[in-house]
C-alpha cells in the first residue's frame, strides 16, 4: 500500500469520532465504544499490529481513564463542598459587585483564573474548575462548558509549568542527531528557548482575541437574542483583558522560559483586570448589561444536574466572607504551585513506594503508571476536607457533596473507560513492513498519526507552515493533550520544515507553529469535553459542544498558520495579507450576523 491509502486507513479511527460523536450527535458514552472497536480493528487488520500491543494500550488508556475521572471527581467535590457550605452565595456575590454582566464575568472566571490554573496545573483542570463555578453563579451548564473549553488554548503551550514544551517539544526534539547537526554552534537549550519564545508571540498575536470571541460565542449560542454582536459590543473590555494577560506572558517566557508564562501572566493579568472592572473601566453601560433569561425560557440542551441544585444557605444564615469563601480555591493554586515547582515535595508524592506501575503488559512493551498524589483531584480532595473544617460544616452537609460527587464522576466514567483507551490504540499502532510498499518502506512500524501526518505534508509541499497548526490540534484532538501532541509531532515538523529548505531558524517556527495548534486542539479534544461536562452533569451533548467549538479552534489553527507563514517568509509579503484577511472574515462573521428570537424551549441550536 502507499501513501496514500494508509494515510486513509489512519483516517478511519478520527471519522468514526466525528460521524458519531459530531455528524450524528451520539451522546459519548455511545459513540466512543464504537470509536473503540472501530481502532482495534483498523490497528489489527488493517495496520498489522499485534493483538497484544493493542490490549497493552487499551490497559494503558484505562489506567488514565481513571486519574481523569479521579480529577474530575475531586474538582466536583471541592466546589460541591463549597456549595453545601454556603460559600458559594458569596462568592456569586463578588462577582455581582464586580460586575452583574455575565460577559465581564465569563472573562474574568475563565479567561483569566483558568488560564492561572492552566498554568499550575493544565491536563484540563481550568475546565474542571471553572465550569462548575460559573454554573454555582448563574450559568446555564453548556454555556459554562463551552467557554471553559474555549480558554484552553492560549495558556495551554504554558500550561502545568511549562509541561508541553519542557516534557512535549523537548521530548521530541532532544538528543536527536538530525537536529543538533541542524541549529550549528547554537546550544540546544538556547534552541528550545526560541521555539519558547515563538510559541509565545503566536499565542499574543492570535490568543489576543480569545475573550472577544468567547463572549461573542456566549450570546450567540446562549442569549436572548442568539446575536454575537452582543459579546462584541464589551469588546473594549475583552482586549483589554486579552492583552493584560497575553503581554506580560509574552515577556516572561522571553525572559524566564516556558515554567511561566501562563501562571504569572494570569496572575497579573487578575490583578490588573479585576481592579479596573470594579472601577467600570471599559465596561458597558448598565442599561447594556448581559444577562440570561430566565431558567424556564432556557433551552433543555443547556440545563446539566448542576443547574438543578439549588444555593444553599450556610446554616443560621452564618455569612461566609468573601476572603473564606474563596480561600478554597486559593489554597489549590498554592498547593498545585507548589507540588509543581519545589523539586523536593514532587518527589516525595512521586516516590516509587506511592506509585502505582504495571511494566511490559501482555509482553507488549508497553506499560501503565500513576502517580496518586501527585494529582490534581488529590489535592482537592485534600483541599475540600480542609473546607470542611475552615466553614465549620454539618457532617450531613458534607456527607451529600461527597455522595454528589460520586455519581458525577461515574455519569463521566462510562465515557472515559472508552475514549482514552481508543486513544491509546491509536497512538501505539505499529505499520506492519508486509504492507508497505518498498516507495514508503521507511513507514514501516510508524503509528497513524505520523502516517497521517506525512500524507498531509506530502500534498502541502513548500505550503507546509500553514497547516503545521492543524497537525498539532490534529494530535491534541486524537491525544488529548498539547504534551502528547508536540512529543508526537515536533521531530516530524521539525524533520519536514528542513526538508522544504525552511533551516534550523524556520524549523523553530514550525514547530512553534506544531505547540501553537496542539493548544488550540485541546478545545475539542474529546476527553477534555467529557470531563468538563461531567463536572456540571451535563451528559450526552459532547457533539453539540465539539460543533461549537470548532469556530474559535478553527480561527486559532487558520490565523496561527497563514501567520507563521508570513514571517518564515520574510519581509512584508502576501501571507500577512491573507492572515489579516482571515482575521477580519471573522470578524465580518460575527458582526454580520444579526441573530435570531429564541427557539422554544427544547430545540436544538447547536448547529
């Protein structure tokens, strides 16, 4: 077979995702077992790998199936806990007295303090967390899902201090040969450094609009009036925050390298936000103030069990302050932080003897490890019983959030157990030599996604940086993660852009461009989609939030690519002209389209 016909058969697993999960709109916990048997399928017959790899992956994959649920699970129950405490009153208080408008709000929760968590801790705990907290304060669940997921994409190259570029870039690219002999007299740290610094001005150049076009996305699908012109009319508000964020985080990875850039340019960028918005810097006019309407003219697709509990009042009308309220949350940063940047406390809750390990399984080679405390959902577990004393909370109270809880994370598992299993097959397919042609036999015992990759680069030729962006979100949508994505990928754009003659100055772009998409792609990656929705007990609509999502993970992947593009060109050139054409056919879409009055109660608008 060549090129071309496997490029096809390594199509066949991600057309299954999309046929069932986004054409047909199955719910996930449907259309990912048939994902599943689809794969190990097309791995062993098709692909010629070995039964036994392909049930050492699946074992691999269910084993992280689990930490996700694990996260997911712990993520619910520190804000469950918040809830039965009553502190969540305060807080959706706070962010009354900031602002009522729930567009300033989305930016401030989602924008700005999961970005801050992207970077403490990625691996889609910002969705975890800011999802069920902007359904405790009003938000219907699908509109809180789709702007968690929406964010995971700027921060995401930074995220989990720096992770997709020191373990994902770095793993792909060091100690490789081809690239030492490459970069010359350049050190290799130096190298990385640029890629570093070129992963981040693509992110400020294009991340930049991301809350506009959150908020543009939230009234278009979720208010009254289904406009987008309604989130663009904060749009001074929204690039305000975009660039207080993307600036100081541009300049910290220049200066300091990839451990920062999202946590300490969130963090400024809440400190420099939230004042300006309490002083109604930029914000709308109150007659102009966004809201939803009320919860009977919400549309059933929207509603998740999280929308059906009511607030609860701490017990004697015992107000929690706004300092205890959110301490909650602040002691997680602290603690993700912390277990994360102080060499000594990782490695006491990575010690072997806290460490779950199956080595070789099936004699495939392929093994599967967990690290239990090192993970986020730990350390809100740890954090929620600490709120139980710190709110002084009834035991019943307490017994209820964890009882909650439970049933959300397993309403994600029955999903999950089948999702990242498939992944896994995916990405440890092993090309049998007998079905190669001697024209590709350098294919041979190469996984899908790099098959599919070089039948992508073979068609684009010299064109390769525009779809550079595409692959990573490519391998982040297959992977679920930025980190998996580069490692898988960054030799290859690295390998392809020397190929096209681009050198070692234009491979850095490229495989910046690679980092660029893998964030992007983390937007519709199925198992981040899952488990945010988990968190507010939205379930079966995966398909509608992937749909809607790929309008800004589109824009991200389009005006990454044609600007990458533009400067490995060099000099002023046509390709800026395209990227800023790109841009304002988006921006033309959402202002030009003018809307239309809500549905009845119960259809459907995810198209």
């Amino acid at each position: 077979m060549g090129i071309g016909t496997l490029s096809l058969i390594a199509l066949l697993p991600i057309a299954a995702i999309f046929i069932f999960l986004v054409i047909l709109n199955w719910p996930a916990n449907r259309a990912m077992p048939v994902a599943l048997i689809v794969t190990a399928i097309t791995a062993v017959f098709a692909w010629g790998t070995k039964t036994n790899v392909v049930a050492g992956a699946a074992v691999n994959g269910l084993v992280q199936s689990i930490e996700i649920i694990f996260i997911v699970f712990g993520a619910v129950l520190l804000l469950n806990t918040v809830k039965e405490s009553g502190a969540i009153n305060t807080i959706r208080q706070g962010f009354i007295d900031i602002s009522p408008d729930r567009r300033i709000q989305a930016i401030i929760i989602a924008w700005l303090f999961g970005s801050f968590i992207e970077g403490a801790a990625g691996f889609g705990t910002p969705a975890a967390i800011a999802a069920p907290l902007l359904v405790a304060i009003g938000f219907p669940a699908m509109a809180a899902v789709l702007v968690s997921l929406i964010i995971q994409s700027t921060p995401v190259s930074f995220g989990a201090i720096g992770t997709p570029i020191l373990v994902g870039v770095n793993g792909g690219l060091a100690d490789q040969k081809s690239v030492l002999d490459a970069i010359g007299s350049t050190s290799y740290a130096d190298y990385l450094l640029q890629i570093t610094t070129n992963v981040a001005m693509f992110h400020g150049i294009v991340g930049f609009l991301i809350p506009l076009i959150m908020v543009a996305m939230l009234t278009r699908f979720f208010g009254k009036n289904r406009s987008y012109r309604e989130g663009l009319k904060v749009w001074k508000f929204a690039l305000f925050a975009g660039i207080a964020f993307t600036l100081p985080y541009y300049i910290i990875a220049l200066v300091l390298g990839p451990e920062f850039p999202s946590l300490v340019g969130a963090l400024i960028g809440l400190l420099i936000v939230v004042p300006a918005a309490k002083a109604g810097l930029f914000l709308p006019k109150k007659e102009e103030t966004f809201t939803f309407e009320t919860r009977d003219k919400w549309e059933e697709e929207w509603i998740g069990r999280a929308n059906n509990e009511p607030a609860k009042t701490h017990e004697g009308n015992k107000k929690i302050s706004l300092f205890m309220s959110w301490l909650p949350y602040v002691l997680v940063a602290v603690i993700l932080v912390i277990t994360r940047i102080m060499p000594d406390i990782k490695a006491l809750i990575t010690h072997p003897s806290v460490t779950i390990q199956f080595d070789n399984l099936f004699g495939s080679g392929i093994g599967a490890k967990s690290t239990p405390l090192y993970l986020p959902g730990f350390i809100f577990l740890v954090v929620s019983l600490i709120t139980y004393f710190l709110h002084g909370m009834k035991i019943s109270d307490y017994t209820k959030a964890w009882k909650d809880s439970f049933f959300t994370a397993v309403s994600a598992g029955t999903a999950l157990i089948f999702a990242v299993p498939m992944i896994k097959i995916f990405l440890n397919t092993t090309l049998d030599p007998q079905v190669v042609s001697e024209t590709v036999s350098h294919l041979a015992g190469k996984n899908m996604p790099l098959v599919l990759a070089e039948g992508v680069s073979n068609i684009a030729g010299g064109l390769w940086p525009i779809f550079a962006p595409t692959i990573g979100a490519l391998g982040a949508f297959i992977a679920g993660s930025n980190t998996f994505s580069n490692m898988m990928f960054s030799l290859f754009q690295f390998g392809t852009a020397e190929s096209i003659g681009l050198g070692a100055t234009g491979a850095a772009f490229v495989v910046a461009l690679q980092a660029i998409g893998g964030a992007a792609g983390n937007m519709i990656c199925v198992h981040n989609v899952v488990a945010a929705s988990a968190t507010v007990g939205l379930v079966g609509k995966e398909g509608a939030l992937i749909r809607k999502a790929l309008i800004p993970m589109s824009y991200y992947v389009l005006a990454a690519g044609t600007l990458g593009m533009a400067i490995i060109a060099d000099g002023f050139n046509a390709w800026f002209i395209a990227y800023g054409a790109i841009v304002l056919i988006y921006i033309y879409y959402f202002v030009s389209h003018k809307g239309k009055p809500a549905n009845l109660k119960g259809q459907n608008l995810s198209a």
